[in-house]
C-alpha cells in the first residue's frame, strides 16, 4: 500500500475546481507508477477509482469509503496529540482509543495504522506547524526515546491479539447488528461454516450495562466494548487494564559539572555586513529562506536634544507590529524588551518604552521564526517577521511612524555565520572561560562545554529548565529548538476515558514548562570529548544544564480476579476445559533493573490509582508477603490472583482486585 497525497481534501475545496483537478491529476500520476501495490488518499472524499480514499482521525466508526467495493481503512488512529510550546501536554487514554478500534473494526473496518505507534523527535529545525515542540511523542505506545508506554502498549497488544482470535468471522462475513438497550449494540459476524465472533458495545457514558446475548448475561463498563471471538466467552473489554503502568523519570547521567565558556553576540557592529538595505519592512522568509530562523531589522532615529522626555519626562514608547513568531528589540545595543506570539495567533504587538538619547539610536529588532507553517489554506502565503506599523510615541511631535523609513537586514547571527556550534568552527571565535563565562546572564549569548558520553545505555535527554529560549548542538548536530514556555494554569484535572475524547480533554504539565527534556540519540556521541554548544535568546543558568537518562522509576498494576483471558478461551476451544488460568499481575521492570521494594500491595477491594492506592475494607493480610517472595530481585514476575496465593479469601462472594505498587532499581554489579 502506498500513499499519494495526505489530508489534502479539506485543502482542496477552497481551490474549487482548481483543487479537485490537481487532485485527479496527482492520482492519475501515482496510478500511471505502475508499482503493482494500492494506492490510498486520506480524508479525500474524491479520491478517483482505483484510489482508496482513507480516514484520519480519532474515530472513523462513521466512515465509509466512497465506493463499496473499496476497502475501509483507517490510515491514522491518532493515539494523542502534538504539543506546542506555551501549550499543555495531551495524553489520550488506552481505554479510549481502544473503544474506537474496536468500534472501527466492528462496522467492517479492515485495516488500522496508528499515528503515532513510535513517538519522535523534531531534530534540528524540523519542527513546523509553526510553534510544534521538538518532542513529538504524541503520546505513543512506544515514546520518542523507544521506551514502551504501559499501560498503553500492553493493552493493545492485547486488544490485537482478541481481534486476530477473530479473524476467520472478520473476513469472510459482513456484521449484522442487533439492539441490546438503549445505547448498547451486538455487531455479530457469521459464516456459513460457524465461525462467529461478536463485538458487544455499551456506549452509556454513565454506567454499566448488563445485557442479554444468546441467552447469556454480560456486564459491559460505560464506553466499552467486550470482544467474544466465539460469541459467548469475553476474552477482552476495552475498559478493562490488565497491563501494567510504567512511570518514568528522568535522572542526572553525570555528576560532574560542565565547564562553561561564553561567546557573546555582537549587536553594537550589526549592519556591519548587511544584505539588504531598503525603505520599509520585508517579509522574513523571503529574505532568509529559511537559512536562519534569525533576521535583524535595523534602523535609526535622531533624537532632539531638546526633546521633553530628555529632561525628566516620561520615556517614549516603541510599538512594533509584527506578523511572527517572536522577537527581541534592542535599542543602543542594550535588550529593552520580547514579545511571543503563540500557535492560535502568530501576530505580534510589542509595547515596550524607547530607552533613546540625544543624537542618533540604533534600533535593532531581532525577528524569531519558531517553525515553517505545514498545514492550513494557502499557508505558502502566510507571513512572517516584522510587517509594521512601527511607531514611536511620546515624543513632543506627539509620535513618528518608523515604518517606510530606511532599515537594513541582516540574515542569522553572527555566530551561526562564523558556525560556531560546528567542530570546525568553534574555534574561530574567542570564547570566555573561567567564573565569568556564567556570572551574568545576559540575551544572545553563546555557550559551549565539552563532555563524556555517560555510561550505561539508557535514553539520554538534555535538562533544559534553567534556559530561556533559543537552540542547542552536540557535535555539530542540531538537538533543536529549546523554549522554556509556561502552560498556563489550565484544566489539568484528573482524566477519564468516558466520553469522546478531543485534544483539550486529558492535558497535563499546568503551570510548568511544555517542553523541559531534549531527546539526545546516544548514537550521536564520542565515548570523550563531546561538543555541547547553546545559544540563548533571553538569559538563563547555563551551569544547571545536564545530561539526564531516561528510566522506569517504578510500575503498579490493578487486576481483578475476574478480568477476561485469551488463554481460558484457547483451553476453552482447543484444549481441556478443567485447564482454568487465573487472571495474573505482571510486573517488569526495564532490561538492566530490578524490582527493589513492594511499596503497596493488597488482595480484596483496594482504594485509589497508581501512586495513591489505600487498603479498602477487604485486604489480605500476606498481600505485601506474596508479591515481595514472588517479585523482589526479580526484571520481572507474576502473581496468579487467587485466594490461596495469599492466604486465604479475605471476603467470600465479593469480587477482589489485586492492586501493587513496586520501585525499580538499576543492577548493581560486584
């Protein structure tokens, strides 16, 4: 299967009939390859034959193809959401998504592909939208440093292998649906040799429902659906985790400090070596090309000494209008202020008072580009940079509009041109050692450190928290843009998977910054002498950056003793009846790690989630005794939940859990 054309559909209506024969065209051109294989067009209605047109998104249980002969697939199961900076963090739950495969592949669904199953990184200055972060996890089973994401990877895993238990009734019949209740729905595959699997669903965001099927009764949690690839034993509920939850931390690889030195950029000689000189403002991306994200706008103002503010009034005021994403403006070479435009409104206005004297003042505006637009009507025409009106105000001529005036370019900074995060190029510039490279925190500054690879061979991160904004290198290659913006104190409560999920719905990191870690391949680096060059817009605390591993610090897991088997229905069907497996609790720990304590641990009616679990009015009391024989010293162990594993049934006729929370610690070698 290959793919021509990405979720051009939307795009293409405000072209009108423009729209519609480029996309005929792009079809015809990737039919006319020849290469033997489909080909597919997400969310393009249109999409001529024999062209499958696909569907994105975080349900597509309404979708149909536009021919009925054409396969329904489902080309991105979005398992999150981007995150930009300034933004929160979104994390969709595996319960829900889930519900939504299996709502897909109940209404005839064939084919899944999730977006995104491995997270990334936005190395270098990849990064678009513009202001997307350089992580790009999208909340992924696997995370952008590779690590698996539990509970999110186990459970659907576990989901793919009840629909695969399926698949002979999947492929050889279309579904036949029958009312349970009122928002409950058996789709029933069948063929004429026997074969039957059924999906039983309860779409109630509010409560459980017990319903009959073939004359037996099922339980089925709100927003569910319960998997009976024979179409009478559950094998699998949506809702229902039996998988562990890994949390993950991230700690200092190397205890010794860097050793910093500075290189400050020049303001004072800007325009020394411009490119353009012209009146009025020009767009940035013209005159960049996107060499740089960086673009100086640079004129000057004669002041009069006579003028009012010099002898004692107020300061006037500098307002600059600018169409994106952020800038700094300098005035004398000193920084009078920044202003930051944000994904939903690129526009700038800055406001900030004109530090001027008497005689000629340089002003120099420094024009941030934070990613090229990659979605969006006509986006080839949006604009960036400063696009004015620039005005003073305050002055005794009441204000003076800058805007046609002359100004000068100049394209990056100076460091950038001399290639100063380069290994050849770092030494083509004086840096500053010693106590006084970290002293002053000051705007565009260069900083550069050498290092050794840490040992070990877990995912490496950069902690970035102490910095303000602007970019970073190792060895010469760009880690990507870093920017220490807050998420505002929004709606980070607790998340539940009832309820159709949107982006805004299950967000984390209120209040802190969005991005605080930068992924650093270890394939990157020398076992010594690493170059760890930065570059700040703003000002921050070089000395409290550090290299950090990425690691499971601990697992929980919550079961019940009646949660649903795969390996019960196999004995069930193939195998000998009286051959029960319990429901099990699986711990695991990373490769290179140990489960080191039992911090929690109890059988019966456990309260609470991972990181906050309370015995409840059940509780046996060899719990904490059973997982600690089983589990400690051990990468990994399982615990079958029966009352015999721990001592006996601490409330008969009462449905238990086992709920355990366990740390992971590294090995430690003799």
């Amino acid at each position: 299967m290959i793919h021509i054309e990405n979720e051009y559909g939307p795009e293409s209506k405000a072209f009108g009939a423009a729209g519609s024969s480029y996309m005929n065209w792009a079809a015809k051109m990737a039919v006319g390859l020849d290469t033997g294989v489909p080909w597919v067009m997400c969310k393009e209605d249109d999409a001529p034959d024999p062209v499958i047109n696909a569907c994105n998104g975080f349900y597509c249980d309404t979708f149909s193809p536009n021919k009925p002969y054409k396969p329904s697939m489902w080309t991105e199961a979005w398992s999150g959401w981007f995150t930009e900076f300034g933004g929160t963090v979104h994390q969709r739950p595996v319960e829900d998504l889930a519900f939504a495969v299996t709502r897909f592949i109940q209404k005839g669904g064939s084919f899944v592909n999730y977006y995104m199953y491995h997270g990334g990184t936005n190395f270098g200055r990849t990064a678009g939208g513009p202001f997307i972060t350089t992580s790009y996890d999208y909340d992924a089973p696997i995370d952008e440093y590779g690590l698996i994401r539990e509970p999110k990877y186990g459970h659907l895993k576990e989901l793919h292998k009840a629909i695969k238990l399926c698949e002979r009734a999947l492929v050889s019949a279309d579904p036949t649906v029958t009312s349970l209740g009122s928002y409950q729905q058996a789709h029933v595959f069948t063929t004429q040799t026997g074969d039957c699997a059924a999906f039983l669903t309860n779409y109630n965001t509010n409560s459980f429902a017990r319903v009959m099927f073939n004359n037996m009764h099922y339980s089925l949690p709100p927003w569910s659906t319960s998997i009976l690839p024979d179409c009478r034993n559950v094998v699998f509920n949506t809702a229902k985790v039996g998988v562990q939850i890994s949390n993950m931390q991230m700690s200092v690889a190397n205890t010794e400090s860097l050793m910093w030195e500075r290189y400050d950029e020049e303001v004072a000689s800007l325009a020394d070596n411009s490119l353009v000189t012209t009146n009025g403002l020009l767009e940035q991306i013209n005159v960049t090309r996107d060499t740089s994200d960086y673009l100086w706008y640079i004129t000057s103002v004669e002041i009069n000494p006579n003028e009012g503010f010099l002898n004692g009034g107020q300061l006037p005021v500098l307002i600059v209008q600018s169409a994106g994403h952020a800038l700094h403006v300098f005035i004398n070479g000193q920084l009078s202020g920044s202003a930051y435009g944000t994904r939903q409104n690129r526009r700038i206005t800055y406001t900030g008072n004109a530090n001027l004297r008497a005689g000629s003042n340089k002003i120099a505006i420094l024009s941030v580009a934070v990613g090229l637009p990659n979605v969006g009507t006509h986006y080839e025409l949006w604009e960036t940079g400063v696009q004015g009106p620039v005005v003073l105000r305050g002055i005794d001529q009441g204000h003076r509009d800058i805007t046609w005036q002359q100004w000068t370019y100049q394209v990056g900074l100076k460091g950038e041109n001399l290639n100063v995060n380069a290994l050849e190029g770092t030494s083509t510039v004086e840096w500053m050692g010693g106590s006084l490279a970290v002293q002053t925190q000051q705007p565009l500054t260069w900083y550069r450190a050498y290092f050794e690879a840490p040992a070990g061979d877990e995912p490496l991160a950069l902690d970035m928290g102490s910095m303000g904004k602007g970019q970073v290198w190792i060895n010469g290659q760009s880690i990507g843009r870093y920017w220490t913006a807050y998420a505002p104190n929004g709606n980070c409560n607790q998340c539940s998977y009832i309820g159709t999920y949107r982006s805004p719905k299950c967000q984390t990191g209120c209040g802190e910054p969005t991005q605080r870690w930068y992924h650093v391949p270890r394939s990157w680096l020398n076992p010594t002498k690493n170059l760890l060059v930065v570059f700040e817009e703003l000002g921050g605390d070089a000395t409290k950056i550090s290299m950090v591993k990425r690691s499971v610090s601990g697992v929980c897991a919550d079961v019940s003793e009646g949660h649903p088997m795969i390996k019960n229905w196999h004995i069930d069907n193939f195998g000998q009846p009286e051959e029960v497996h319990r429901p099990k609790v699986h711990l695991r720990c990373a490769p290179g790690q140990i489960i080191s304590t039992i911090k929690f641990a109890s059988f019966g009616t456990p309260l609470g989630t991972c990181g906050s679990y309370e015995e409840g009015a059940c509780h046996a009391h060899k719990s904490y005794a059973t997982l600690e024989k089983k589990c400690i010293g051990q990468q990994k162990c399982a615990v079958a939940i029966s009352a015999d594993n721990f001592g006996g049934d601490p409330c008969p006729n009462v449905m238990k859990r086992v709920a355990v929370e366990a740390e992971c610690s590294a090995v430690v070698l003799p």
